[in-house]
C-alpha cells in the first residue's frame, strides 16, 4: 500500500472543489516513508510516517484480521496548489485478475454490490450521449468530445462502506469506517480517497474553496479501512457481514450503577429468539413518530434480507418474535414509512423495456422477504 497524491486543477473550470474532482495526472508519493515494526501476542502493528502530517498504522491480528488506521492532515499549504490524497492497495496473482479487463465493485448505499468498470486508456471513443423527455416537442443530442474524457475522475465512485476486487480465484474488498471516494485504475490495485484541500471554487454552487478549518488550523483527519483477501466464495459469504460490522457498529451504553445492585446475567433484547441467518433487524421503534404519543400497540421494523450468492427468500412468521409484544397484523410500508407499499408501487416508475413485478410478502403475520430486500413492517400488536 502507498500514500499519494493527486496534483489536481486550480485554474482552468472546472477545477477541483467541493463537487468537481479534477486530477491532472497520476498520483505521486508523498514523502520519504519510515517504518517501525511492532509485535505483541495479539496484533503485529507496521506504523509508518511519511510527512508531519500523514501517517499509516497497518495491523495484523492474531485471527489475521486486518485494518490500516491512516491520519492525515492538516493538509499544508502550498500557495495555489491542490492537495487530493489518497491510500492505495496493491495485490497481486494471476487469481485475482477478473475475467473481464478492468472491473471492479462498489456498495449500493452501503447495500448490495454494483458492477463498475473503469474508463480504459487512452480515452475510448464516445458514444453519443441521447437525452430526450417523453411527451414534449423537442428532444436533444449530447456529444461528448474524446478529449473531455478524464479516465481517473471518470472511474471514481462513492464508496460508502466498501469496494471490492473480485478474481477468478481470490477477492479482495476494503471496509470503510466513512464515506469516500474509490476506484481501481490497474489491474490489482484499489485506491481510496481520505482528505482533501482545494484552492478556488469549482463554480457549482457553493461559492467558496474546499478548505475545511478547525481553530484556525487545517482539517486532521482519522480513520479505519479493514481489509479482507481470500478466496472469492469465502469473500462473497463474508461480505455482508463485515460490510454491517463497518458501517452499523455495535453502540455501547453505560451508566452508573454504584447505588444499585449490579446484576451481571442481566440481559435486554427486543428478540425471543435469533432472527434466521441472512435476516437483519435494521431499525425497530414505536409508532407513529410525530404528532400524538407513540402507542403501544403499533410498532414499526426494517427487516433486511442480507444475500449472499444462492441465497433464496426467507419466510418468517413475525407473531412471536418480538418481546414488545405479540404480532396480530402487519401491514407493509414505502421504505420510508409514509405511505402504504402497495399505494407506493402502483405510482412508480415503468421502464419501457421491463414490467412491473411483484410477489404478495405478507401472509397474515407470516413474511416472505427475497434477497437484498428491505422490508417496513407496521406491526399491531396484541
């Protein structure tokens, strides 16, 4: 892995700023990097400094998990030069190669995986872009010049919590604590974007440069990525586990007890018993939100169905699961709880070149919920 940096536009539009990434040409090293090994019975720490002010922290546990802690900034200040940094990983192999030249993945909203395919060098030829409205007068073609194609801005994505190599024998995914910006320009490598620094406005809107300041000094900032190498069956099965562990950590509550009899067996759930594999509790709260007093007989879940490839639908009777009390009806809602599923997809969108489908997943109490689906349940209790 090395720290870089991206040499980015200042001066011509769009320039790199709040919204605009505009690299001029590869990232180069940042610094001289020194190194010191550190052993323990349970982690093995490599921490190495390449500036002041950026720093890599690589462990490797005793269960051979491993994450890499960077801190970087603040940023200096070299008059009216971009500062873009970013960590790349390299792995090598012939099975980490994909089948197809220049793939990659990325995270759905910190959900499922999306295909994405990097722009090839030198710049490809462009297709037309064609963009029209339906049911008005005049419709329009778009060409986009050879020479507006920027193949390392183009092949950036928002990563959320993830992006991922997959091979023909082995994978290889990062795990972000926080949003950041990811690709995969080389066969091997992933690079993800950690802090930045701009010096004019990229003229979208804000209105100011990207030069975020904390008590007059420049922005530090720290963070995690877990790193995960196997082989790709076990990566697949891994994946949305860790990908949760990321993005959904535990959140430890304490108080203080010393007036009180602590008892240790003590224990608190929402769940009579463990939902089954592949079935995620996302969110769980009294109804309604706003307006009147939550009742207790109405109770609101998000239900995620956490697929992995071959895995089928998951059937799963909601009467007796929860300890708030018993399920006697459930009713299915939008995603965002403000409005009844059914009213929701008779109003959305048709694509010309598909149909609308859709699988009744309710039977009284009893859901059937298809992999990498999201689930609100209204539910009545007794």
């Amino acid at each position: 892995m090395r720290l870089l940096s991206y040499d980015s536009a200042s001066f011509y539009q769009p320039t790199s700023g709040a919204y605009v990434f505009r690299a001029l040409d590869d990232a180069v090293a940042i610094g001289n990097a020194t190194s010191e090994l550190v052993s323990g019975e349970l982690v093995t720490e490599c921490r190495t400094s390449f500036t002041p002010w950026a720093h890599l922290t690589a462990r490797l546990y005793n269960d051979d998990q491993m994450e890499v802690e960077w801190i970087v900034g603040p940023l200096p200040n070299i008059g009216l030069r971009v500062t873009e940094v970013i960590l790349r990983y390299y792995v090598s192999g012939s099975g980490i190669r994909p089948s197809t030249e220049g793939e990659f993945f990325t995270d759905s909203m910190g959900s499922s995986l999306i295909r994405r395919e990097r722009v090839k060098r030198p710049a490809d030829r462009v297709t037309d872009v064609y963009a029209s409205l339906p049911n008005h007068r005049w419709s329009r073609k778009f060409y986009l010049p050879v020479s507006e194609v920027h193949p390392i801005e183009a092949s950036y994505y928002p990563v959320v919590n993830r992006i991922m190599l997959k091979g023909t024998e082995y994978a290889f995914a990062v795990y972000t604590d926080r949003s950041e910006g990811g690709s995969s320009l080389a066969e091997g490598e992933v690079e993800l974007m950690l802090h930045r620094a701009t010096v004019s406005d990229d003229g979208l809107g804000v209105g100011e440069p990207l030069t975020e300041r904390v008590f007059g000094q420049g922005l530090a900032v720290k963070g995690v990525h877990r790193l995960l190498l196997d082989t790709l069956p076990n990566v697949e099965r891994l994946d949305p586990r860790m990908a949760q562990e990321v993005s959904r950590p535990p959140t430890f509550l304490f108080r203080n007890r010393a007036n009180e009899t602590f008892d240790a067996n003590k224990k608190v759930s929402l769940l009579h018993k463990a939902l089954p594999h592949g079935l995620h509790l996302l969110t769980a709260q009294q109804w309604p939100l706003e307006g009147s007093v939550p009742s207790r007989k109405q109770f609101l879940v998000r239900l995620q169905h956490i697929a992995i490839p071959g895995d089928g639908p998951i059937e799963f009777d909601l009467k007796d699961a929860f300890t708030v009390g018993r399920v006697v009806e459930a009713t299915e809602l939008s995603l965002t709880a403000n409005q009844l599923a059914s009213a929701a997809r008779a109003n959305s969108l048709v694509w010309p070149t598909g149909k609308r489908r859709f699988e009744a997943s309710l039977n009284g109490t009893l859901l059937k919920i298809q992999p990498g689906e999201i689930k609100t349940l209204l539910l009545k209790l007794e």
